[in-house]
C-alpha cells in the first residue's frame, strides 16, 4: 500500500495481524491529526513476531521509535527513513538478530 494516499493515525490494531509479514506503507501521510501533530508509531505493533519487512519510509508518522519494535525478532528490513522521527535509537532494537537492512535516516 505504498505511496496510496493513505493518510491519519496508524490504527493500533494492526498489532492483533500477529502472521502479518510484511507491511510497506511508504509514502503516505500516515500519523497526521493536525497542523504540526503527530501520533507516533504504535506501540502495539511489536506483537507483529513474524514480520520481516516494515516501511514507513517518507511518511509523517513522527514521534519515537517504540521500544516494543524489539521484540520484531524476524525482522530483517526495517525502513524508517524521513518518517519525522525524533528521539534515540531504542537500545532494545538491538536483539534484532535477523535485521539486514536497518534504515534510520532523515
């Protein structure tokens, strides 16, 4: 569903899709409430243990990497490129044993 036009707060739901293994939402206004707000990335979707591939590259989804996306423990592509994210890395990111490819930048 990248770059669809999708747009608004990313569900928190989305964390009960526990055999979801990809979810590629670049390119969408994803987290928008307001002028200047933002929501944040859920953190109800690190239940999603099987994912391997996560994108929310190029959105303004904003706020902090939730220390819950550690628990991706098959993750292996993580995409957080210009997504307006602010804060520290989430030391917890680091049992990521299966990440390939972690993309943080912007």
């Amino acid at each position: 569903m990248a770059s669809s036009g999708i747009g608004g707060r990313l569900p928190t739901q989305l964390g009960k899709l526990i055999k979801l293994e990809e979810m590629l939402l670049s390119g969408n206004e994803l987290g928008r409430v307001g002028i200047n707000q933002s929501e944040g990335i859920p953190t109800e979707l690190g239940q999603l243990k099987e994912l391997k591939r996560m994108s929310l590259e190029s959105t303004s989804i904003g706020g902090e990497i939730p220390s819950t996306l550690g628990k991706l423990t098959k993750l292996e592509d993580l995409n957080l490129n210009f997504a307006g994210l602010t804060g520290q890395i989430p030391h917890e990111l680091g049992r990521l044993d299966d990440i390939v490819i972690l993309q943080l930048g912007g």
